[in-house]
C-alpha cells in the first residue's frame, strides 16, 4: 500500500484517525507529590497535555500548510509522485513523508482507508490531500483487568504515518481574495482610515480549525486535453521565519530604488461643502446659508494662486432650469469646516450664491483643474503643482469642458438644464485627493436635501438584508454575510426615517420571515418563524436601520441543499401595529418590491399560515429576484414586499 505510508496496516486495522477535539480548552497537566501513583489515565494525560500544547500552537501560530518538501511531479503514464516532506495538519499536527509515494490513479477518489470511492473523475477537478493516520506496532501481551484471568496482544508503540488521499472536489485558493486586498489597500483613502482596524475587519481570525488533510496539488481532467497539474493555487505553504525575513529585505531595497527621497506634490485633504455620500441634508442648508467654499491641502502653497481661483477652481449651480458658474472673492477667517494638517494649508472663498429662489432641487458642483506644471505650486523648492485628482461626478470630460469655459458670475445657461441628471454619481471617493503626479482634475458634487413631498409621504424601505436573491454561501461573495446569519439568524430593514417604537417592538402582523420545507430541489410549503422585537441601530444621517432576531430557523448540514427563506412586508393600516413613522405626518412605511414569481394569492395564504404548494413546485419557480441597488418603494405611503434568499450548508 505504497500510496499509504501505513506500515502493517493491514495488520493492526487502522481506520481514519480523527483525532482530539480543536476546540479552545484550557490545558491539564499532572501534578506530581511524592509516592504520586502514576497509572495509565496519568501518563496518557502527562503526554496529551505536551502535544495539545504544541498542536494549539503550531495550529494557530504557523497555520496549516507545508513546511518543506511534498512537491508532486506528473509521470508520464498518467500517474503522480509525491516527495518526501514535512507538513503541520489542520490540528496543528506534524506530518512526515519519508519516501517517495506514487499516486496509480489520481482521478480516482479515495476514501479515509485510501480504497477507491465513487466514480473516476474524468471531466472535472480532483485535489491530492496528505492526511495524517496513525497505527500500533510492536504488539506485546497485556493482561485483561477484569473478572477473568487471560491476556491480549496489544501495540506499544504509535506510528504516526501519513495517508495520501484523492477527493472530487475544488478547494478553495490559498490567500486573500480581492476583495479583501482591495479593502485592505484601497486606491484612495480618507484620513481616518485605519489600516489596521482594516485588517481586523477583513482577515478572519477564528478559532476554528482548518481541515484536517493538508492539499498538496489539484488536477484538473477535461475530455480531449492534458491534464492540468496545479501546484500552487489550492497549496499553503508554511513559510520559515529567515524566509519571511529575506523576502521583507528584498520588499524594502524596491521600495527604497521606488520611493526613497520622492516628494508627493500636494494634495487636497478637505472640503466643504460635504460632497457625495458624506453630504447630509443639514450640509446643503449650510452652504446655502453661509456661502463659503474651504479646501485644505497636505502642503503649503504659493499665496499667488489663492488670489485667482478662476483658473484651477471653481463652483458651479445645477438644476433642471440650466447651470451657472458663481463667483469666487477669497475670504477669511478661522476654518469651521475643515481641518487643515499640521504641515499643511487652508484657502477660503465667498461663494457669490443668490439664497433667494433657489429651487429644492439645485445641486452645487465644486471641480479643480490644474495643469501639469500649475499653478497652484507648492511653496518648498521642489515647487510640485497640486495633485487634485478625484472622480466624483458622472459629467463627462465634454461636459465639464462646457462648465469650465463658462464666467463667473455670467448669467445662467439654460442650454444646459440636462446636467443636473448627469451630475449625481452613487458614491464619491474620500479625501486625500491625488494619483501621485503633478496635475489633473477634481469634480464633486454636493446634493440636495430630500424634497419636503417626499417626506410627507411617510418613511421609505431603503433596504432589506440579505439581499433579495442572495445566495450566503461560506464559500461564495457572501461568505461574511454567510457567517453573521448563521451565527445569529436576523434580517434587517433600512427606512430613511424612523418608525413608531411599538412598531418595531412588536414586527408580528407588518413583517414575517417564512422557512420553505424542501422536498429535494422542491418546496412542499413554508413553515412560519418568529421575529423577535427590532433593534434600532445607529443613525446613519437620516437612515435608521432596524434588526430583527429570527427563532426557529433550521440551517442546513453538510450535503443538504440550500436553506430556502421567504420575507414579506406588508405596510398597511389594518395591522396590529401599523409601521408609521414616528415624525408627523405619521403615515405607513411606504415598501414596495416584488421579489418573487409567487401570486398574491399564494403569499397571503402563506402569511396566514393556510397555504401548503400542491403539487409542489421547484424552487426555480420562485423567480427569485435580487433587490440590490432598486427602489423598494414606489412614493405612495403603504406597500407590499416579498423577496426570497437562501443560505447555504457550511
């Protein structure tokens, strides 16, 4: 059984060694006193408490992975070899390969013994995974302690040997994804951003252990092609200390040849009025009211440029009437709005802004164009013109060319009523501004607040979480929201303003969560959960969001398909506890959002607990639909929502 490594194991009959528990638990040792009998359970304990010990830390100190060796080479009639080497198991446990080991068959999975299991996997991925097993040798007679007198063969020593495994499946690839190295080292970043509460949030770092068997390669077979031996991406790889230390060598002589003595050319910090989605409601009246423009930059600048804006800066007014460039005079006084840094420099500006007329709906665009060589330059010998770079506008280079040749102070071009749609953009950049090169072009916007009809409409359904059509899959994009259902079953609604608190104390009769009883891959039916009271969360400006606790969910186990939920919302004043909204006018939250392919009649009967599908459908037939990024209401107070979502077995 050369793929094995399991001397005699025919002979002791090894099975698949599971091992201890990984669970976090505090550590026994014997304590020794003289004529101290040290019977079997002592000595078994003596040994447990010095590899638990070592396990837990190699576990979560190094990681799983190999530490040396295990390459695996393709032979040429079909076949795998694996090399000798070391590597720490998902216990924490040391692996050793000693010898060479050949693979005969490695498309065909292989279950804990190493026998075949299943099918050979001719059109699909299968991974070479190196288990730890563990045998008796050295057998010797032992007495029975029991009421007869005889004796039995049993081992006196443990081999702690290695199993080479094949499994029809496609692990997950070693690293961090893109996602969290995006969030990690984002291209821009504010001023407050922490990149090592970044890390905290991002990296998991659980308790939990890894799998047991450590991957060593994949093999990919498709009909009619090669097979594809990969090496690297499935494979974790322990790295030594010396190693690590020698690659932040190499790390740091590139960043010093990149970057050592190089002086950024400034950049823009801050700004006011609030743009984008830092920008609330309170931030337009402001601006409106106070008519001052201040910008604060990393550098000081030369004085020159502040005296004539009109070139490099400019503020402009939007609405569905034309557009108009307003005139700038620079200002005095203390900053209010923004912090200007230590080494740094802070410009203000009266903003000619007529207050009286104004429509609801205006929006301000405030930009920075500033050529490769300036001004505005930096005040230090290197003289670098300012780095403005900030995308936070969806005007096109067209539009905002038209914006720039425009005078300040000139009357408004009602030839340009269009771009008030164009301007807004979801979300806008934080500050620091810059790409890192001398030059370029800033535009942001700052929106207005919400019109006072849309108020008077009663609170808005922003959103619902999950998502309608969500899959949470602990392998998939929603891994992390995988992990916070699962650990506490809730769904969350988003309104822009908050609702009466006996609403949220008492969600039964305006908002229920639904299990589908499954039948394979069809729906029999919903069983009805229970939401417990809303937790309102923090305001975020003027958005309240509000957590509800689910009882009774059923996730499901390893091989079972997708838990299957469906969520209705029904805002109307013939519930117990009609959802209004706290502020006057207390009108119904306006929610509306067909999620599903399912009838009203069906969705009623399934809220009043009488409908059971008959005959039973599939789950396709639900016609999931996601609600990311669409409206949930439709401006009318009241509504009706339903949406379904899954989550997957772990």
């Amino acid at each position: 059984m050369s793929q094995h490594g399991q001397d005699h194991a025919a002979d002791t009959g090894c099975g698949c060694d599971g091992g201890e528990d990984a669970s976090p638990a505090p550590p026994v040792r014997n304590r020794f006193y003289p004529g101290k009998l040290m019977d079997v359970r002592h000595w078994q304990l003596e040994q447990s408490y010095h590899r638990s010990t070592s396990a837990t830390l190699a576990r979560l100190g190094l990681g799983p992975g190999v530490l040396c060796g295990l390459d695996v080479e393709a032979d040429t009639d079909g076949g795998l070899t694996v090399c000798p080497g070391v590597a720490v198991d998902g216990r924490g446990r040391l692996i050793v390969v000693d010898r060479p080991v050949r693979v005969e068959e490695p498309y065909q999975p292989t279950d804990c013994a190493g026998e075949p299991e299943g099918d050979p996997v001719h059109d699909g991925t299968v991974a070479i995974v190196l288990c730890r097993h563990e045998c008796g040798t050295e057998f010797v007679r032992s007495p029975v302690v029991d009421c007869e007198v005889r004796e039995e063969c049993v081992p006196s020593l443990t081999l702690e040997r290695f199993l080479i495994r094949v499994t029809a499946c496609e692990p997950d690839p070693v690293g961090l994804s893109e996602e969290q190295c995006a969030a990690i080292f984002p291209d821009r970043r504010g001023a407050d951003f922490d990149r090592r509460e970044r890390v905290a949030d991002t990296v998991e770092h659980e308790c939990d252990r890894a799998d047991d068997c450590v991957v060593l390669a994949t093999i990919t077979y498709a009909p009619e092609r090669e097979p594809d031996l990969d090496t690297v991406t499935a494979r974790p790889v322990v790295y030594s200390n010396r190693v690590l230390f020698d690659l932040l060598m190499c790390l740091a002589e590139r960043v010093d040849a990149c970057c050592a003595g190089r002086i950024l050319p400034p950049r823009i910090t801050g700004l006011w009025p609030q743009v984008g989605t830092d920008a609330t409601p309170a931030t337009w009246r402001a601006f409106v009211a106070e008519k001052r423009l201040e910008i604060a930059f990393d550098r000081q600048l030369a004085d020159a440029a502040f005296d004539a804006p009109d070139p490099w800066v400019g503020v402009w007014q939007l609405d569905h009437t034309g557009a108009q460039r307003l005139k700038l005079t620079r200002a005095g006084g203390a900053f209010t709005h923004v912090s200007v840094p230590a080494d740094g420099e802070g410009v203000a500006y009266t903003v000619g802004l007529e207050s009286e007329g104004l429509l609801t709906q205006t929006i301000f665009v405030v930009a920075s164009r500033v050529p490769g060589a300036g001004p505005p330059r930096a005040q230090d010998p290197d003289g670098l013109a300012l780095d403005p770079d900030l995308v936070g506008t969806g005007l096109t280079a067209a539009d905002r060319d038209t914006l720039w040749a425009m005078a300040p102070g000139a009357p408004k071009d009602t030839a340009l009523a269009d771009l008030v749609e164009r301007a807004p953009l979801a979300a806008v950049p934080p500050f620091p501004s810059g790409n890192g090169t001398q030059g370029g072009e800033l535009h942001v916007f700052a929106p207005p607040p919400p019109p006072t009809e849309q108020v008077e409409n009663g609170p808005r359904l922003l959103r619902v979480w999950p998502d309608g059509a969500a899959r949470l899959d602990p392998a998939g994009p929603l891994r992390r929201d995988w992990t916070r259902f699962t650990r506490r079953p809730h769904v969350e609604l988003t309104v822009d303003r908050a609702l009466v608190d006996p609403a949220s104390a008492e969600p039964q009769g305006w908002v229920e969560l639904f299990q589908a009883l499954r039948d394979g891959d069809k729906l029999a039916g919903f069983r009805h959960l229970d939401l417990g009271p809303g937790a309102r969360g923090d305001s975020r400006g003027e958005r309240v969001t509000y957590t509800f606790g689910v009882d009774g969910v059923r996730l499901p186990d390893a091989g079972e398909p997708a838990a299957v939920f469906l969520l209705q919302v029904r805002s109307s004043a013939a519930a117990p506890v009609p959802p209004v909204g706290a502020d006057e006018p207390a009108l119904p939250l306006d929610a509306d959002f067909l999620g599903t392919a399912l009838d009203n009649h069906t969705l009623f009967s399934i809220w009043s607990g009488q409908q059971v599908l008959s005959p039973a459908r599939p789950v396709s037939a639900l016609g999931a639909r996601s609600s990311v990024d669409v409206e949930l209401f439709d401006g009318d107070p009241g509504g009706f929502v339903h949406l379904v979502f899954e989550v997957a077995p772990e």
